[in-house]
C-alpha cells in the first residue's frame, strides 16, 4: 500500500498535536523540514542512516 508523502505527514502532525500537545509551530517546523529533507540531496544519507 503506498500512502503519499503529504498525507502521511498530515495524519502524524494531527496526532501528534492531538497527543502530545506541542506547540502548533513546532510541528509544522519538523513536518515541513522532513518534507523538504525527503526531496533533498541528502535523503540517501537520510535512508541509509534510519535503516
């Protein structure tokens, strides 16, 4: 099953708010760098290191 990207990032940035109850600001910060890291250079170096 293959979800996209945007999508995936919406449903963990409600739950973490709803969850953990951060600052609104800070999760848009991590979503909207994770979202810019995964279409960068360095996402190869970003896989390799998470698995």
């Amino acid at each position: 099953m293959q979800v996209p990207l945007w999508l995936a990032l919406l449903v963990v940035g409600y739950l973490g708010v709803k969850l953990i109850r951060p600052p609104v600001w800070l999760i848009a910060v991590i979503l909207l760098g994770g979202f810019l890291l995964a279409d960068s250079v360095l996402a190869p170096a970003i896989n390799a290191l998470v698995k």
